[in-house]
C-alpha cells in the first residue's frame, strides 16, 4: 500500500470524525462507514460517496460492497487485505483505533 495513503488512513481512523458501522462503505442513513469506507472518502474527498463496487465472490469472502479493483490498483491494496479488514470491521467488530494498530503492525 502506498506510505501517504496509509498514514492518512491511519490518522483517519483515529481521528474520531467518522462514525463506525457495518456492513456497507457508507450508510448514508445512519453517516456511518466501514474501516474501507474511510479510506475512500479521504481519497476521494470530492466524491460525495465512497468509490465502490457490489460484488458476490464464489468464494463468499465478501458479500456486498466492497472497493473497486481500479481504486485499490491507485491505493496499492491487495484483495486479501481487504477481504481481511472486512472480516475485522464487519465479523470481528474491532473498533477502528484497533484496526489503525493493526495496520500499523502489519505490511499493507
């Protein structure tokens, strides 16, 4: 992943400013965002929504919304990473001060 895209994403999520939920990138109903959902919105701060696809794998991994494979080519995440995230934002339900510690801990 690239190293500004990361630190901002980081600070981002420990920054308070966004509201967590799951789910979905961003429920519009509730202003609430997924850990993936705020690293779109800080890259694509002009787009008055996350840049996202729906996607069904056969594999079952992710089941909904996810990021786009163009958008995570430009923020250099890998697919297995995401699929990860999801699983800690979504099943998991760790809060996003704890998901920043994991991404800081871990190659991304």
């Amino acid at each position: 992943m690239k190293a500004n895209i990361k630190r901002r994403w980081i600070r981002a999520l420990r920054s308070g400013r966004y509201t967590q939920g799951t789910g979905a990138l961003h429920d519009d109903r509730s202003n609430t965002y997924c850990c993936l959902g705020v690293l779109s919105q800080i890259v694509n701060k002009k787009r008055p929504k996350p840049h996202y696809t729906y996607t069904h794998r056969i594999n079952n991994t992710c089941d909904g919304a996810e990021l786009s494979p163009k958008f995570m080519k430009k923020v250099g995440l890998d697919v297995n990473i995401m699929d990860i995230l999801i699983r800690m934002n979504d099943e998991n339900r760790l809060n996003f001060e704890q998901i920043a510690d994991w991404l800081e801990e871990n190659k991304v």
